[in-house]
C-alpha cells in the first residue's frame, strides 16, 4: 500500500506542477479570439501564477475575517482598539492607516482557560517542570508501554510543529504592531499556557485508541467525544469533536502549512529579489520535499523531528544569543522598553489592552497552548501513564515561547530593529535583525527558517491527516473498502495549498491561519473545562505512585 500511496501522490505532485505551468505558458500567449480577448482586461493577461492565487485567495479571507474575528468589546465602547507609541502618540502603518488591536473572542477565551487550568492544577506548570524533564530525559521509560515513539520523540514532534516560524515571524509581527511590551505578555502567556497544555496532552493518551497493527489515534476528537459520553454527554461531545477536526484540518492548511511556506519563500526572495514572482515554483520544490517525508506517517515524521528540531533550535537560538552579547550593553534599554511598553500611562490610554491582547494572540499562535493540537502527537507515545506525557507537554511553551520567542524579540530590541525602519512584515524583519549586526547571518537565518517551516508542515500534517481520518476515514472504508484513500487524499490537499501559501500575501495568510488555529480553542477548552476535575484526581493518584516507589525510575 506505501508503494500505491507514493505513485498516487506522486500523479498528484505532477498534476499541480502541469497545471502550474500550464497556467503560466497560457498567460504570456497572445489570444486570438477577439471576442474572448474583450473579456480579459489587459492587466489580468501578464499577472503571474503566484499573482492569480493571491487575488483569489485573498477576498475569501477578507470575507471569513469580517465574521470570525469580529471585536464586539470594541463594537460596543467598551475599550479603544487603538494602538499607541512609546509617546503616546497614534501609531499608523506604512499607507498612513491608524493601527488597531481588536480584542479577538477567541484570545480571551484562551487566556481564561490557562488561568483556570493553572489555578485549578495548582500550579502544575511550576511544580511539574523538574519531573517533565526527567521523564523526557527517559529516567521513567518502559520498553514494554504500548505506542509507537518515544516521550523525547512525542514532545520533538509536537515542538517541531509548535517550534516554527511563529517564533520568527509572530514575535516580529507582535512587536511591530504592540511594541516591546508585546513581549512580556507573551512570556506570561507562555508559562499560563504550560498548564492548558498539560490538560489537553493527558486527555489525548488517556482516550486515545490502538488499533490491532499498534497504530494509534488520539487527540480532542477522542477525548471530546468518549470522554463526555462517559458524563453524559454524547451529543455534546460528538458535536464538538467535529467541529474540532473540522477546524483541525483548516489549521493544517493553514498556520501548519501556507504560514509556513509563505514564510519561508519571503525570506528567501528577501535575499534573492530576482524569485519574488516564483513563489508558486517554490511551493512546489517544498510540496516534492515534504510529501516524501509524511507518507511513512508518525513514525516516519518522529524519525525526522527528533533529529532536525534539536539542529534547528540550537542553530537559531546560538545566532540569536551571539548578536545579544554583542549588544549586552543595551539589555537596560530593552528591558526598559519591555516594562514600559507593557505598563506605562501612554500604554494604559487604551493600548494596554491592545498590547496585552497581540502578546497573548502571537503567543498562542506560536505554542497553540489550548488549541488542542499537541495532543495529537502525544498520543503516540509509548507509556501507560497519561498524567506522565501531559507533564512532558507543559515544556512545549516553555521552550517555545519563554525561550525562544524571547530571544527573537530580545535579538529585535536589541539591536533597534523594533521601530521597523525599512517597513517590512514577519520573518523579514527578524532577519533584517541578525543582518544590521552581521550581513551574512541572513543567509544562516534562511536554513533556521527553512527547517523550522518544514518541521512545522510535516507535523501539522499529522495533526490534519488524523482530523481529516476522523472525519471521513469510516465513510471511505464503507464506500470503498479502503480507509486508507482518506489519508491519501488528504496529504494530495495539504501539498497543493503549500503552493498557494508560498503564492499569496501574508496578511491574508496570515488572518486564515489565525482564524483556523485559534478557533480550535473553543471546542477544546470547553470539553477540558469538563474533564478538568478527572484531570486533577488522576495527578493526584500520580503524584502518590511517584512518591511511594510504585512508578518505577529505570535511570
């Protein structure tokens, strides 16, 4: 079956590339039909493959945002959504439009969550972070649970697709649009989000199901559905589990995948101007690249992770850490910035809000802390104790966003890259960063970039492979006796919109991946609000065996 899955995506890669090329070859003919060459305005006839994708994927985001990300608070004079300077003064983007931070439903329903998941765990963030590392250190491991990867193996895999360009090009984004304060919430909404984390991974390998050749699937489609059926609560839980994997799939493509290729294609056409139109080819090059890896599944996926996740965070956080000493003489500075930016009058007129609020969205988007997608990895692992791999868990914003997207910002701080001097978005103004101190740590920047958006793609095609099987993987098998044409499917859908992420503009990427991510928090936090309470007597049955020996240490 690999080998039909491996022809059959192969066809899939040669359609696209044919009909790419095809697309381009018949926009530089001449038509010779007058009548149809009336019908095409000129200016439609010489736009490039890359240009067409964007204008029709844009006005679909536009429409989806106007609904979903809708600020009632504002609506409704609660707050100004108005952004502000370090003085006070309005800020205003490079078109000479006022800047605004709406504050987003889905963000303070996020925010509530970890403050509750953390209160009500009693601090588990804190109190668990030595046993996690321990445990993945693999001082606890059983050669014997049932799973298929390791607890180091599960947590690369979630941070490779947590551990991402959102640590690049989110904290740029943050800081242009909150400034430096932008920061402090999102280290505060890293280390809140351990304990949602935490919740959510514990569910995943508590209700996970192992088929009879050891596969396993688990994640907020299973524990929403099977665990609130155990309350009662069937029609709830089904309902929610669907609309999770509905979104789940919309976040694959989305932050998962096009955020990532748009990325790392603007990076790369940052350092090499003449590619800024071939967007579209690049997104090909990267779909060969990437379906190659996720046909072999989480195995295969683990296999890579676990190598490259380790390479690509030392590679970034070592160059990051170079330019900080270089400029150790500014950390009064930036540490000023951070506090004022977060806490000072001019903040509080109304941008207090707006800056607390980016910090927190940029940060959720980064760790996806409630979102309730780590939870898919992590169900994988071998071990017969869920509260075990919901403790490795709440290390993924740790490192992620206290750590690495810390030093991300610290690195644009420093170096005074924060008032944004060239006016450029994401990724490129973190590179314009390592570059004002060295001109070739772009071109190092450019691998980083481009490991942390491969990692992110081949994870979060697990993630959607999985929603994406939960959903239509029985109807398959019934119509067709095969379950498995639903993954194919699946994967021949998530290369395809890797071209369209690397062809289209960022806002527009940018809003879709947002609107799909962040929305996945509010099916999940409502089926861990009610699971919760069993979370809590299982930590507490944990803590016990861990104490009384009965819970074994093999290191």
């Amino acid at each position: 079956m690999k080998r039909a899955q491996i022809i059959t995506l192969l066809l899939g890669l040669f359609l696209i590339i044919n009909l790419s090329t095809s697309a381009q070859e018949n926009s530089s003919l001449s038509v010779e039909n007058d009548s149809i060459a009336q019908t095409i305005p000129e200016e439609a006839k010489s736009k490039t493959l890359s240009e067409r994708i964007n204008d029709a994927f844009v006005p679909i985001v536009n429409g989806l945002s106007s609904v979903l990300f809708w600020d009632p608070f504002s609506a409704a004079g609660v707050y100004d959504s108005t952004v502000y300077d370090e003085e006070g003064n309005i800020a205003y983007d490079d078109s000479g439009n006022v800047i605004t931070s709406p504050i987003r439903l889905v963000v303070v329903w996020l925010i509530c969550g970890a403050l509750f998941f953390t209160v009500f765990m009693r601090f588990i963030n804190i109190r668990g972070f030595k046993h996690a590392i321990d445990i993945v250190r693999g001082r606890y491991d059983d050669p014997n649970h049932k799973g298929e990867v390791s607890h180091f193996q599960a947590l690369t895999t979630a941070l490779s697709a947590t551990v991402g360009l959102g640590n690049i090009a989110s904290v740029a984004i943050a800081i242009v649009i909150g400034g430096p304060g932008a920061t402090f919430w999102m280290i505060l909404a890293g280390i809140l989000g351990m304990s949602s984390k935490f919740v959510e991974c514990t569910l995943g390998v508590k209700y996970r199901k192992i088929d009879i050749f050891g596969q396993v699937s688990g994640g907020p489609m299973y524990y929403l559905y099977i665990g609130l059926k155990k309350k009662g609560l069937k029609w709830l839980g089904s309902f929610l589990a669907i609309v999770f994997a509905i979104l789940a799939i919309g976040g694959s493509f989305g932050g998962g995948n096009m955020f990532q290729a748009n990325q790392a294609f603007a990076q790369l056409s940052l350092l090499f101007p003449s590619i800024a139109d071939y967007g579209a080819y690049f997104g090909i090059i990267l779909a060969i690249l990437v379906g190659i890896v996720i046909i072999g599944g989480i195995k295969s996926i683990a296999k890579v992770t676990d190598k490259i996740v380790p390479i690509m965070a030392t590679l970034y956080v070592l160059t990051a850490l170079i330019i900080i000493f270089m400029n150790i003489d500014q950390t009064g500075n930036a540490f000023s910035l951070i506090w004022n930016g977060a806490f000072s009058a001019p903040a509080l007129k109304g941008g207090f809000i707006g800056v607390l609020i980016i910090g927190f969205q940029r940060a959720a988007f980064s760790n996806e802390a409630g979102v309730g997608s780590a939870a898919i990895a992590h169900s994988a692992v071998r071990t017969d104790k869920p509260i075990k791999e919901g403790l490795v868990a709440l290390l993924e914003p740790f490192v992620d966003t206290v750590v690495i997207c810390t030093i991300t910002a610290l690195v644009i701080i420093y170096t005074g890259m924060y008032t944004n001097p060239n006016g450029v978005e994401g990724a490129q103004l973190t590179s314009q960063a390592f570059g004002s101190v060295f001109s070739w740590f772009p071109y190092i920047l450019v691998i980083a970039i481009f490991l942390f958006a491969f990692s992110t793609m081949i994870s979060w095609s697990y993630y959607g492979l999985k929603a994406f099987d939960y959903l239509f993987g029985a109807i398959c098998e019934k119509w067709f006796g095969n379950r498995k044409i639903a993954a194919t499917v699946y994967r021949l859908l998530f290369l395809g919109i890797i071209v369209v992420g690397a062809s289209s503009e960022l806002g527009a990427v940018l809003d879709f991946s947002d609107m799909m991510i962040l929305s996945m928090a509010f099916p999940n936090i409502i089926g861990l609000l009610i699971l919760a309470p069993e979370v809590k007597r299982d930590l507490k049955v944990y803590w016990a065996k861990v104490r009384s020996g009965e819970i074994k240490r093999y290191k």
